[in-house]
C-alpha cells in the first residue's frame, strides 16, 4: 500500500512536466494583467501620473517573439457621471448657451490602448458589445446621436485629456510579455477606475483580464474636499472665521496709529 | 511652474499668477480706496476660474479686506452700527436672493453670460460717470475754479416714510425703510457679482441717505462683512462652489499688495486717482463685452450637471 502510494508519487513527479508541457500546447491561451499602482493620490502639487499596466499571456503559442499572433487592447475607465453639452447660439446679438444635452453615463476618464490599431484587430461587431473606442460607448440610453452634441462630447473630453485612443501604445516582450502606459492628466477625475485588458487572436477575443484602481484626494485636499461636499455649513463658515481672522491678522500688524 | 492643485474647482492654477492677481487687487484697494472685488471676479473669470467659482470665492476674499478695513475705521469712530445693522439686514436677504439666482441659472446655464452682462452694465455705467467726474474735477482745477461743494442738506420725499428711526452717528432721523431696500439691492448685486459692493452703497449712502461723509466708508465696510459672508456661506451650502485655498491665494496676495497700494496712491491726487481708476474699470468692462459679443471659437461647452442642494 505505502509502496504503491510512493511510485504514484514518483511517477507524478517525474512524468508531470511532460504532461504539462503536452497540455500547454491545447489549453486556450489566459491573460494575466495588473496595474504599476493601485492607488493614486491627488495632493497640492499633483500635476498628473503616469500609470503602466503590464501583463502576460499563459499558454502562448508563440513560437518565437517576433511571430506572436496575439494583438492587446486595453481600457481603463473612471467613474460614470452626467455631464451636459450645451451650444451656444447668438440671441439678442450676444452669444449664451442655446440648446443642451445631457448625458447620464459619462466615463469621466476613457482610454483605449491597443498592439495596433484596434480597429484593425477585430471587428465592430466584436468591439461594440465590449466598449472599445469612442464611438462603441453607450453614454445613456435615452440620448438620440446624429447631431454634434455626441460627437462634441468626445472631442471636449479629448481636449482636456480625459478620453484617449492610442494606438501601437502597447509593446511586447518575449513571447508572453506586454506592457502599456496611460498618461492621467491634473484633471483627473477621482473615483473607482478599471482597466480591462482584452486578448485577441485573428480577431477573435480569447481571454480577458480586469483590475481596479483607485484615484482619490490626500491630505489638506481631502480634507477641503470633504468639508466641502459633505459638511457645507461647516465649510463655509470656517472659510468665513478664516477670512475675519487674516483681516484681524493684517489690521493689528499693518496699521498706522 | 509652481502649479497649485485647487480642490473644489478641481483645476490646477499657477501659484504666482494667483497671488499676483491678489496683489494687484490688493495693490489697486489700497490705492483707491476701493474693495476691488468688482476687478477681482472678472480677473479670475480672464484667469480661466469658472464664474461661479470666482464670484463665491471672491466674495470670500473680500470678508478679509473688509474686516481690516472696518476695524481701521471702527478705532476712528467712523462706524454708524445702527445704520449698518438695518442695511445688514436688507443685504442678507438681497444675498440671499443674489445666490439663488445665480444657482438657477447655474443649472441652466446661462450663469456665466449673466454675471459678465451685469458687469458690463455696472463697470460700463460707473466707469463712465467716473470718468467724467474726473475730468470735470481736473479741468476745474485747471481753470483755477473752486471744487464743487456739496448741497445743503434739505427735506425730500425719503422723510416722510414711515418706521422712523434715530441714527445718533449719522446725525439722521428717518425711515429704516430707504436703508433697508438700499441693503437689499447691494446685497443681490453683491452676491451676483462676487463683490462687496461698496461702489453703489457709498453713492447711495451719501445722495439718497445724506449721511456724512466720514461715516460712510465705516459703515459700508460694517455692511460689506455681514453681506459677503452670508454670501460665502450660502454659496458653500447652496452652490459647492467656494474654494478655501483659491481665497487663501487672494488673500495672501491682497495683504501684501495693499500696504504698496496705500503707499502708491498718496502720492497722487484724488482725481487723478479716480481717472485712472475709471480707465481701469471701463477697459475691464470693454474686455467682458468682447467676450458676449466676439463669436466663440468652440460653439460647444462641456459642464458637470449640478445637481440641487
């Protein structure tokens, strides 16, 4: 019994990598990903971060680096928030703000980065379900498209960085390897953000992988941010105390008697 | 590039530029003798601030001013509080309207073009009159002729109004309602603009009210810190649209500018300073008129939608 036990043990050991390696070959390819930081911390001297999400793929197929038939795509977004378009129209000979559109479900930060161009790794109908690309986002389900409050929507967001395509933006390393970088501005919007990181082969979605990470205020910014929104009175009135103190403060340090 | 994250505006601003433009408002009050909020607001409105930030923010600003202002005059004796304390409550009520118009049309959208046209209107209006003003008082002591003297103090149609009331520093005698609705209108004007509206309650004070000249500046400062802190406030609870450290910035910027100001405008004569004072404010006004008149360069705007209180 106990020497049975120990030449199954035996043969596991030494025939196992053989196995595995035979089993390599036919099981489907698995993406792995993660993001260089999990938390970004927004404080006085924030000016924007640059964040690096890497990851690898199990099981490749490739037989050599330069031959991997793989293309990445990756998205990161934000917090979904409404946001209002509105047009300026000349009315009385003065330009104010005419028709408006409101949008429910905005990505407040949006980036597609790809291997290559996404649109040429696979099809509309294999991308659209997944959200990649601006115009595969679905920002409310009510709005009617056609006019310019949608697409100027993308291109304001874009403006101010907050939606990004980059294209060939993801690199390969080895066989297996890949990486990617986002820049997130100074606006950068605070809240739950995940990335997604999609494998494709021939176009074909093989696998995917999700993380998250979070953006939020630190230090003297929390603080003034929290008062803010959710202690009002409490802000307004210590930023009244404040104010009489610095006059109090100037009077008996500069005055002339 | 000393950038400065500011929090609640959620923008990132040049940490020079806003103390800078403190000091040169701080520099120009001093000078002028002015609250110089009416300049600040659309300053920082040109610096990129949104307005409803800038109006909020700048009537913090002025809390400060006003209250070193008010305690210089208070140890002079210049302080009517009776009369400061009836246009107070007027003002609050004036701010408190002033706050949630500006809300209002925050949530349409219209905030920003209203502001700048009321600008445009009371800059345009008072620039001018200062401008000519100046220039009569200049060419006057040109041909050598005396300064005009003020008239006499005579009965209108304010005393016979009922709630009279006795104001021992003004030396008057007369309704509490001219007051009260002069509170009023500031106080909305105030709260809409971000300013503390000295430049219309002094003019009302000494035509409408008749109150001597040395107790007016006392007792509009009295006035300007109840109005603009109860703006503050509301602006805080109603509009989420204060920033502390924005207003920490200008105030910072204000006290520094403020002892070169007082030194500066010595130095000049008073129409001389209201001449270029008038200049100041009427190219401020031509700047904001260009800016409702000139077609945008983008017809599209993108603004988170606020939500109500």
């Amino acid at each position: 019994m106990m020497r049975q036990a120990l030449a199954f043990l035996f043969a596991t050991l030494v025939l196992s990598p053989g196995l595995c390696a035979a089993e390599e070959r036919q099981r489907p390819e698995q993406v792995q990903s993660d993001i260089s930081m999990r938390e970004i911390s927004i404080q006085s001297n924030f000016t924007g971060v640059k964040i690096v999400l890497f990851g690898s793929i199990d099981f490749s197929k490739a037989p050599s680096p330069d031959e991997a038939p793989y293309d990445v795509i990756m998205v990161v977004r934000g917090p979904e928030i409404p946001l209002v378009v509105r047009r300026k129209e000349r009315i009385a000979g003065l330009w104010m703000n005419g028709e408006s559109k409101t949008f429910s479900e905005v990505p407040a930060f949006y980036a597609v980065l790809a291997s290559r161009p996404f649109r040429a790794i696979a099809s509309e109908e294999t991308l659209k379900p997944l959200g990649i690309g601006f115009t595969n986002l679905d920002f409310s389900k009510t709005t009617d498209a056609g006019d310019g409050f949608r697409a100027s929507l993308i291109r304001l967001q874009q403006q101010r960085r907050l939606f990004q395509e980059s294209d060939d933006a993801i690199g390969f390393i080895g066989r297996s390897l890949f990486r990617g970088s986002v820049d997130l501005p100074v606006n950068v919007p605070i809240g739950r953000y995940i990335t997604q990181v999609y494998l494709f082969r021939h176009g074909k979605l093989l696998s995917q992988s999700q993380s998250s990470l979070q953006v939020h205020k630190v230090g003297f910014e929390r603080v003034v941010y929290m008062l803010a929104y959710r202690h009002p009175l409490t802000y307004g009135l210590l930023a009244v105390l404040m104010a009489m103190s610095a006059g109090l403060l100037a009077w008996t340090y500069f005055r002339r008697e | 590039m000393l950038q400065v994250y500011l929090p609640v505006a959620e923008i990132s601003v040049n940490l020079l530029v806003m103390l800078g433009l403190g000091a040169a408002i701080g520099f120009l009050s001093g000078m002028f003798g002015v609250g110089g909020g009416f300049l600040l607001t659309p300053l920082l409105i040109f610096s990129g601030i949104p307005p409803a930030i800038a109006v909020a923010t700048g009537a913090n600003q002025i809390v400060a001013s006003s209250v070193s202002g008010a305690l210089a005059q208070w140890r002079r004796g210049n302080i009517d509080f009776r009369m400061g304390l009836v246009l107070s409550i007027g003002g609050v009520a004036g701010a408190f309207a002033g706050v949630l118009l500006v809300g209002l049309l925050n949530r349409l959208g219209h905030a920003d073009v209203f502001i700048s046209l009321v600008y445009v209107i009371f800059l345009g209006v008072i620039g001018s009159l200062m401008l000519v003003e100046s220039l009569r008082a200049m060419w006057r002591r040109h041909a050598g002729k005396p300064a005009m003297t003020r008239k006499p103090r005579e009965h209108t149609w304010i005393h016979g109004l009922p709630f009279k009331m006795r104001f021992q520093r003004s030396r008057l005698y007369i309704s509490a309602l001219p007051p009260l609705i002069i509170g009023v209108i500031v106080g909305l004007l105030a709260s809409v603009l971000g300013a503390g509206g000295g430049f219309i309650i002094v003019p009302a004070m000494i035509y409408l009210l008749r109150m001597p000249t040395h107790i007016v500046i006392g007792t509009s400062l009295f006035q300007i810190i109840f109005v603009t802190a109860v703006t503050t406030v509301l602006y805080a609870t109603m509009e989420r649209s204060l920033d502390v450290v924005l207003a920490i910035l200008l105030m910072i910027g204000g006290v520094i500018g403020g002892q070169f100001g007082a030194n500066a405008g010595q130095k000049l004569k008073g129409e001389q300073l209201r001449l270029l004072l008038a200049i100041i404010v009427l190219a401020v006004a031509a700047r904001l008129l260009i800016g409702l008149l000139v077609p945008p360069s983008d017809l599209y705007s993108l603004a988170p939608v606020v939500m109500g209180p």
